[in-house]
C-alpha cells in the first residue's frame, strides 16, 4: 500500500495532539443519524414474574428502589433502554414505602397495576390509578408508598443516560427516618398528575395525526411536559404510515393488541408490553383484533429546542 504524501504531517500533528479534518471529516461529520441500537421489544409475561421475585426476595427497606430496569444489550452492558432513556418497572408490596430522593434527570410514572400506591411530589399527593401519570421534574422531591392490600406496579421512565452524558448528574437522598414527608394532604394533580380518564377523553376527541393515529400529546401551557421529556398516547384503529425522527421513545402498551415494524425488527405485542424504536429509525404500528393504545415516552423536546428536530413520512 502506497503511503499517504501527508502522513508523516498527519503523525507530527497527532503528536502535537492536533489533527486534521481532511483526513476525517466524514467520521465527525456523519450524513445521517446512525443509532447504537436496535429496537428492542420486551414482553409483560417474561417481566412479571420478575416482579413477584424481587417482591419477595428484595426488601425495601434495603435499597434506593425496588425497580426492574430494560436494558438493551446494544450499549455493552449500561443500564439504557434507547439513547438517552430508560424504561422501568417499579414494584412496591402493601405498606411498602420508597424512600425520598431528588435527581436532576427528569422522570415520569405511568399506572399499569397501581391501584393503591401513591407519589408524594414536593409535598403533593398524587394517587396512582390505571392509565394516570405522574411526574417527578428534575430536583422535585419524590417517595412513593403502596397504601393498599396488593402488590402494585406501575411503569417508569426517566432520562439519565442523557443527564449522565451530559456529565450534569445530581442526586440527594432522603431520610428514611423522615415520617414528616408522607404527612401530606395537598393534592398534586394540577402540577404533577395527568389523570387517566381525562387523557383517554382527550385522545377519543384528537384529531388523526400525521400518521393517522389519534394523539394525545401531554402538555403544559402548550408545550412539553418538561424542558427535556416529551409524553404521548396514541389510539391505533388502523395501520399508520411509516415515521421517522431524530428523536427516542419507549413505547408502553396501555391495552390491546397489535403489531409495530421498527427497523428491520416486527414486534406482535400486547397489554403492558415495552419496546423501543431508537432514533432516525422507521416505524409502523397495526392494532390486531381492535384499537390499541399505547403511551409513548420520548426525547423529543430536547431535539427541538436545540433546532435538530426533524421527523418525516412515508
């Protein structure tokens, strides 16, 4: 092979801890968003019975959560579900509470099986029943108690990966000991509680978005949620076009059947089932035998208030 005429330039400029666009433009500036994953589909009959075990096997007066995060295998082994994001399940027994703690990253609950468990957000009381949501925004005080007679689970998401590759993570921990936190009676839905019933009536009045879904995005005065998450529920009555953005979602499914092509992956999945559909990669959802919905967390705002947010259609 004929040496480069510039090597040995190249070799003294990396010596001097300089180097050369000319040589590497096309790896540091890509063509098009390339993600480390690929789409990854989790099923709610594999995740349960991990739920009962760590129910009785994991005492929560031993540790920070009781909570069973989707790892995807793509990132080597760091506990990410989609770039920037991960997904969880959080399982409290009766009497069980979690001890407060506040983080900068920002964080959601959405209730799956929750009935009787409660978030105390900031001193706000947030009752957790089917298809509520909950938000924990970033430094927002939060501890979560099961105040009912069954073990209770309800599904998480939080943004860390890209708090912690941002380099900007900040965590405090609560007292255990602190009764004074889960002594409230403020309610919390205003500021941090989405109720259920409302978002399913706000859905069935949506219009049909671009990709012929019905959506119901999740707002606050007209905009995202939070500066850095942005929240979705989508009915699916009939297949939808092919979609794809420089954003990540975790996709939860809050009831029904159906099927989503992501990438080159086709995921068949049902009621609390989780898959992911990584950035710039398309997407499709048909439901199978009736609507579906699905609640869908995303990174969305953070795209669009850098001005990197681009999304197309097919």
């Amino acid at each position: 092979m004929t040496a480069r005429p510039d090597a040995s330039l190249i070799a003294a400029l990396e010596r001097s801890h300089l180097h050369p666009l000319w040589d590497r433009y096309k790896r540091i500036t890509p063509v098009a968003p390339q993600a480390k994953d690929a789409p990854m589909h989790w099923r709610w009959r594999d995740i349960e019975p991990f739920t009962s075990r760590a129910a009785s096997e994991v005492g929560i007066e031993d540790v920070e959560r009781r909570a069973l995060i989707l790892a995807n295998p793509a990132f080597g082994g760091e506990t990410v579900t989609t770039h920037n994001l991960i997904g969880a399940f959080t399982v409290l027994e009766p009497g069980d509470k979690a001890v407060p703690h506040r983080h900068t990253a920002a964080a959601i609950r959405f209730s799956t099986r929750a009935e009787g468990a409660v978030t105390i957000v900031n001193g706000r009381r947030c009752e957790m029943y089917e298809g509520d949501l909950v938000l924990t925004p970033p430094m927002c005080w939060h501890g979560h108690i099961n105040e009912g007679t069954r073990r209770t689970v309800w599904f998480d998401a939080a943004n860390m990966p890209a708090i912690c590759m941002l380099d900007a993570s900040f965590f405090e921990p609560g007292m255990r000991q602190d009764e004074r936190f889960w002594d409230v009676g403020a309610e919390g839905s205003a500021e941090y509680r989405f109720p259920g019933d409302e978002a399913r009536r706000a859905l069935a009045g949506a219009p049909r978005a671009a990709d012929g879904a019905r959506t119901h995005r999740y707002t606050k005065n007209g905009s995202s949620v939070m500066p850095t998450l942005d929240l979705y529920l989508k009915h699916i009555d009939e297949p939808t076009r092919r979609m794809r953005a420089t954003w990540n979602a975790i996709c939860l499914v809050v009831s029904g059947e159906g099927r989503s092509a992501v990438g080159d992956k086709v995921f068949e999945w049902s009621r609390h089932d989780v898959f992911t559909i990584p950035h710039w990669t398309w997407a499709a959802h048909e439901p199978r035998g009736g609507a579906a919905e699905l609640f869908i967390v995303t990174d969305r705002a953070i795209y669009e208030r850098l001005d990197l947010l681009r999304e197309e259609l097919q």
